[in-house]
C-alpha cells in the first residue's frame, strides 16, 4: 500500500507532510481519508466550513477474528487530578467539584472544542448537546458511549505503554519501512522491551472495564 | 585592501563564484522576506517567487497574535541581564587570566574549552531540577543566570586575548602610583577594552537572542517567554500560517541584522580575535 | 593570613565568580550526570545503582553505534566542505577591491539566524508541495524529482548538514580574511615577481602565514560537531529510520522520550570521553610547538 503510494502519495512525502498539509489536503478533495483521533475534529469542521463538501468518521476496524465490530481507543489527552503529594487535597478536590458542577457550562466548553480534546466525566444524553454541534461529533459522542458501555474499547500506546515500547512501535517502525531490519527483528526488539519493563515494574496500570 | 593583485580575466571569474556564493547565502533569506508578506491564500499558487499582493498586516497580525511588545521586552530584558552578568564575570576572569597569571590558570583554560562541548542535553536535566529545588524556575534571573554560564567560556577568553595585549607598562606605572589590583582593573583594562567588551556583548547577545533550548525549558509563562519561543509557539498546530511564521521570523532577526549593520567590524573582529589568539 | 591576599589568591579571587557561575550551571550538572551513568533512573523513580550495565548495552545498541558513525561523517563533512568553500572565497575576497563589504555582509548573514529560522527557510524551499523542486515540475523541468531530502534515508544526514553548514560557513569566512589580512603584501609580490600562479601564491604564502588561525579553526569545527544538535532535531529529529541520527539527538530522545535518563547519561559520558581526548590531542601538538 505504501508503496502503491496510497498513503500520503510516497514514504517520503509521509514523513514530510505536517499537520496543516494533510488538513487542507483532506479538505480540498486531495485525500479520500486521515487516519486520525478525535482531537482533529475541530481542525476538521473549520477546513469543511467553506465547502461544499462534507466530512464524516467510522471508527478503525477490528483485525481480528471474533473482535468487536469497531475499535475504539482510549487516551489521556487531558488530566485533571489532584498531585499526592498536595498540601491542601481537599481544596483540590473542591475546586475539581466546582469546574465540573454546572453540567451546561462544561458541555458548552467541550462543544466549543468540537468534543474531539477531552472526554466529559459527566453524564449526559443526547439531548443535553448543544444545537449547533456538528452531527458527525453528535453521532461520534452516541456511538462511543455505546461503545464504552460495552466495555469495548482498548487503549492507546502514547498513553498506556511503557515509554522504551511505546516509542520503539512508532519511531522504529521506520526502519522496518526503510527495509533495514526485518520485522521478526522488531518483534523479537520489541518484545524484549516489554520484558524489561515487566521486571521493572513499570507496567501502567489500566481501570477494569 | 589589496593583498593580491590580480589580472582582468581572473577578476571575471573571481566575481562569478563569489556571486554565486552570495546568491545561495542571500536568496533563501530573500525567500523568507517576500513569504512574509504574502497573504495566506497565494501560497498554493506562488510558493517561491514575489508576492502577487503584498499584505504588510502580516506583520501587524504576527505582531498582536504574538503579543511581540511582551515578548521583545523579555529577550531585551534577557540579554542585557545576561550581558550584565556576564561581561562582569568574564571580564574579571580574563584580565586575572592575561594580566595576573595565576598558577594552574592552563588547567583553568582547559576546563573552559572542555565545557563548550559538552552537549545541553546532558546537563539539562540535572539543572532543571537544581534549578527548581532553587526555586530559579520559571524566573528570568533563572536563565539569565544559564546565559551567562553557558557564554562565560567564550567571553572569558576573547576578553583574555585581548588584555594579553595591553601594554604591561600602563599596570606597572598605575601600581607604583598605588594601585590595588582591582582598581588596575577598573581603571586600567577596563576603559581600554571597551573594543572587547563591545564586541562580546555582541557576539552573546546574538546567542542569547536566538537561543532556545534552554528559553524552552526554564521558561513556562507566556508572559515570561522570549523570542526563540514564539517561532515554535507559531509552528503549532494550531497556527501554521506561512505568512505569520515568516513575518515572525523576519521580526525576530530585524534587530540583529540592524544592529550588524552598525557594528560589523566590531562583531568580525571579536570573532576573530578569538581565533587569531585562541 | 598574608596567603589570602598574596599574588597568586587575588588573581584566583578574579576567576572565582566565573567559575562559580559556570560551575553551577555546566559543572556540577554535568558531574550529577555523569554519576547518573551508574544508575538506571527514569526520571522520576528510584534511582538504582547498575555498576556498568548501560554501557555494555551500548555496545549491542546499533542505533547508538550509527549515530557515533554519523557523528565522525558529520566531522569529516565540516572539515572539508565549509573549509574548502571558505578559504576560496576569503581568498578571493581579498583580492578585489569593489563589494567587499557587501560580499561579506552576504556570506555572514545566514550566521545571525536562529536555528529554527535556517531550517525553516530550507524545509520549505525542500518541500514537497511548495518548494523549488515542485515548483520546476510545475513547469516541466523534471531534474529533480519533488522529494524533500531530509525525508530520505540515505539524504537525510547530508541534507541537514547542508543546512548547518549553509550557517555556519560564513563564521569561518570572517576568520578568514581577518587571518589574511595580517599576511604581509610584499611577501605576494615577491611571488608575483617569480610568476607564480593563483594556487601557488595561495598554497605558499597564504595558507603558511594563516596557520594558527586555519588550526583553530579545525580544532572548533571538530569540538563543535560533537554536541551538534540543533538542525539536527528540528529538520529530522534523527529520522526516517535513524539515518540521521547524531550522539546528541540519541541521547535526547533516551533521556526525554524513552526516560532512560541513566541510560542517556551513559551517552553523554562516552561523549565528554571524546571531547577530552580531542582536547588533549591539542593540548599536546601545542606543546609540541603548533602555534595554536
């Protein structure tokens, strides 16, 4: 696929490409698709509000046999938690009680952001969004929550790896592109970093679902 | 001035390579200058040559979106910090160095020249939790106390190099009048380096104005940040525009190239004399 | 009490300050590092001591081993390009009389930009989409082909240190000229008296009285090129696959993006290892008798 020159028309114009190109490639009809999260989903609407054209999202799909029907991964863009080590944990706690106590406001906050940067800890239905949120974003918060409540999701790497993995999957898998290492040597690499880190104890731990 | 004379034919070609040089040295800053004034729009249509239209408010846009009154006010405030800081220190240790001869001072030179290589990125760390156990975090007296670090080898020995010239007799004569060795200092050296001197709070000041590393890391408040900053703070994703980043650019180097402009023989030679004396 | 304010203590009173402040922000974090070479720390943990353990691992790291590789390319690369280019044009500068001063304000002037500026000018004349190669397949001139060559492996560490070169060269312009200005002219029109040619007055005359200064001059270049990071990690941050890949960037992304902070501290004191031998080396040509 890579080399059909499917993804960003060449390696090299991959690794060339920022933020801003594939954007308004997307938006002016020079990409059918992104493979991207949810934060982009602001970026997104602006670029299609001058078009004609519309845009929409599905989620990735499951490689495997017998997996749910779509993945959905969990990351932590954003965090608000009280430091262990706070001198006053209950302040923290009470300011944290605050910023989330008017339900209106915080969804108004979020809607502002096209809902794509964070997820909101409150609950809330469908009704409860503002009017004038994108329908995409209306059906990606439905669906996700659907989701969840299934307890079918997984977990980003950047998030809920060990740091030696998590930046071996993506920065080394440059050289398994450039043809310098053949990919059982990754995996036999990789596999040793996780080793390492299982005897270190540095597995992040993940919520039951 | 003439060293080597030369015949017309050679004169030709002389000037075609050193023009040639020139334009690969001077275009892709001339590149730089048109792409800050072009709108947004042309910039699917005109990468690389003059502006079709020529919008100056990029700059008044770069200049509001990146708060530049703040900004310039804190590397203005950086850099004569550090130059503060530095030329003291530095131009003590030099005159010590070409004037008193302490015993050891070789070892002293070669820890000096050690230190200029030493890669930021080990020591960084380690000074960033230094620096915050000090609570010099966040603070401009903070970094200006890296600048002034981080430039003291170089100042140090440029302003050596050059007192080793000063005429011995000039001291000799002020001690049998009395003199202490810190009054040689200041009164002595001191008014006839003012050369050195100048050329070093050039020379520092242009790495402090362009140093960013280091703004990056100590430096967290918006309201705090320097210059270097604002070109990354430009390039994220939330405001690529080719415009406003070149506009910025080309606002960031305006002072420097002004300010070589005035003081190019100052800033050449005490580049060089650094070399010549080393 | 007398030893306080004897000779030699005033002269060490002036240094002091100096080496106070350089000590407290170089020194001592270098040597907190260093001793951090020992340890395994993540940054943030328990710090455990692993006796040698980090560096017997970077014997069998290849990326490490590529990026001390780079490295040396990058240091023979800046001694003879930039050099080469340099000399020519100091020496030809001097022997015209018109443009001199605009000449040098030309070759100088990339030297004043920051670093961020430099590679943000060249990213862009290389890019793909709106640089000059795509510009002159717009208009069917197909020589190169609208690739950016910091995005290929077997380019990219050329291509940055192009662009570090491009800065850099008109530093060592400067050093130069104001080297040959101090050569003597009747010592040229001796040579011009015995017909030498362009070359021969340059190999014999010039580049003779010029030493100290040509000698400093490589001793920088090869102590500079070995922390080199900056183009570096803003046009490739070491990429694609590790093609660029120079000591300084490895050790800032084990440190920072992979925190083995122990680990990278084992890098940086191979790195000072080099330095210091490098230094040395100088040390003793100059007390051979090289006028350094």
């Amino acid at each position: 696929m890579v080399d059909d020159g499917y993804w960003s028309g060449s390696l090299e114009n991959y690794y060339a490409l920022g933020w801003d190109d594939f954007h308004a490639m997307f938006a002016t009809r020079g990409a059918a698709m992104m493979t991207i999260g949810t934060w982009t989903f602001g970026a997104t609407a602006a670029g299609f509000a001058d078009s004609s054209d519309e845009w929409d999202w599905a989620p990735f799909p499951v490689l495997r046999d017998g997996g749910a029907d779509a993945a959905y991964l969990l990351a932590l863009g954003t965090t608000m938690s009280i430091n262990a080590s706070s001198g006053d944990p209950d302040a923290a706690a009470k300011v944290l009680d605050f910023i989330f106590s008017n339900k209106k406001v915080v969804l108004d906050m979020a809607a502002d952001f096209n809902f794509g940067e964070f997820v909101v800890p409150l609950y809330f239905s469908a009704d409860d969004i503002r009017e004038d949120v994108s329908p995409q974003v209306k059906r990606y918060l439905v669906e996700f929550a659907e989701a969840t409540g299934k307890g079918d999701y997984g977990y980003t790497t950047w998030t809920f790896w060990p740091a030696d993995p998590g930046v071996h999957i993506w920065k080394d898998m440059e050289v398994v592109w450039a043809g310098d290492i053949s990919v059982e040597d990754y995996m036999y690499d990789h596999q040793k970093m996780w080793d390492k880190a299982r005897k270190k104890g540095e597995l992040l731990p993940v919520g039951a679902r | 001035m003439i060293v080597a004379k030369y015949r017309k034919r050679e004169l030709v070609s002389n000037y075609t390579i050193l023009t040639i040089l020139a334009l690969t040295c001077i275009l892709p800053i001339m590149l730089l200058f048109f792409n800050s004034i072009k709108p947004q729009e042309e910039f699917g249509i005109n990468p690389l040559g003059f502006p079709i239209t020529i919008r100056l408010a990029n700059f008044v846009d770069a200049w509001i979106i990146g708060e530049y009154a703040q900004i310039f006010l804190n590397s203005t405030k950086l850099v004569i910090g550090t130059l503060i800081l530095n030329l003291t220190v530095s131009g003590l240790a030099g005159f010590s160095l070409a004037k008193l001869y302490p015993r050891g001072s070789n070892a002293f030179l070669v820890y000096l020249l050690v230190g200029v290589s030493i890669p930021a990125q080990m020591f960084i760390l380690p000074l960033f939790l230094m620096w915050k156990e000090l609570g010099l975090m966040n603070t401009h007296l903070g970094l200006i106390i890296i600048y002034a670090g981080l430039n003291a080898p170089f100042a140090t020995f440029l302003i050596r190099s050059y007192m080793i010239q000063l005429p011995d007799e000039l001291f000799d004569a002020a001690k049998i009048d009395g003199a202490n060795t810190l009054q040689l200092f200041y009164r002595i050296a001191l008014p006839i380096s003012w050369p050195v001197f100048l050329t070093t709070g050039l020379v520092v000041g242009l790495a402090v104005w362009n140093e960013f590393l280091f703004a990056l890391t100590f430096v967290h408040d918006d309201s705090k940040k320097p210059i270097a900053t604002i070109l990354f703070a430009f390039q994220s994703r939330f405001e690529n525009n080719w415009g406003l980043v070149n506009a910025s650019a080309v606002m960031m180097m305006a002072p420097i190239v002004i300010l070589f402009m005035f003081f190019q023989r100052r800033f050449i030679a005490g580049l060089t004399s650094g070399a010549s004396k080393g | 009490m007398s030893i306080f304010f004897s000779k030699n203590s005033i002269a060490w009173y002036f240094i002091l300050p100096v080496l106070a402040v350089h000590f407290m922000v170089v020194a001592l974090p270098s040597l907190l590092s260093l001793a951090l070479c020992l340890t395994d720390w993540n940054g943030f943990g328990k710090i455990n001591y692993v006796g040698f353990e980090n560096f017997y691992e970077l014997f069998d790291d290849r990326y490490f081993k590529k990026a001390v590789w780079h490295n040396i390319i990058w240091t023979c690369l800046f001694l003879t390009v930039p050099i080469a280019l340099a000399l020519t044009c100091a020496y030809l500068l001097t022997g015209i009389t018109k443009g001199q001063m605009l000449f040098r304000l030309c070759f100088f002037f990339p030297y004043m930009l920051a670093s961020i500026i430099s590679c943000q000018i060249w990213k862009y004349i290389f890019h793909p989409l709106y640089g000059l190669p795509a510009w002159l397949n717009s208009k069917g001139i197909d020589l190169i082909p609208a690739v950016s060559p910091f995005t290929m492996k077997e380019t990219s560490l050329y291509a940055v240190a192009f662009v570090d070169g491009w800065h850099f060269w008109g530093f060592l312009v400067v050093i130069y000229i104001t080297g040959m200005y101090q050569v003597d002219n009747s010592l040229y029109e001796a040579a011009d008296i015995e017909g030498a040619t362009k070359f021969q007055k340059f190999r014999f005359v010039t580049l003779p009285l010029i030493r100290p200064i040509f000698i400093f001059s490589i001793m920088i270049i090869i102590i500079w090129s070995i922390p080199t990071f900056d183009y570096v990690w803003i046009l490739t941050q070491g990429g694609p696959a590790y093609s660029s890949e120079v000591l300084a960037t490895n050790l800032y992304s084990q440190a920072f993006d992979r925190f083995n902070v122990g680990y990278s501290s084992a890098i940086g004191t191979l790195m000072f290892i080099y330095t210091i031998f490098i230094v040395s080396i100088f040390g003793v040509l100059r007390k051979l008798g090289w006028e350094i």
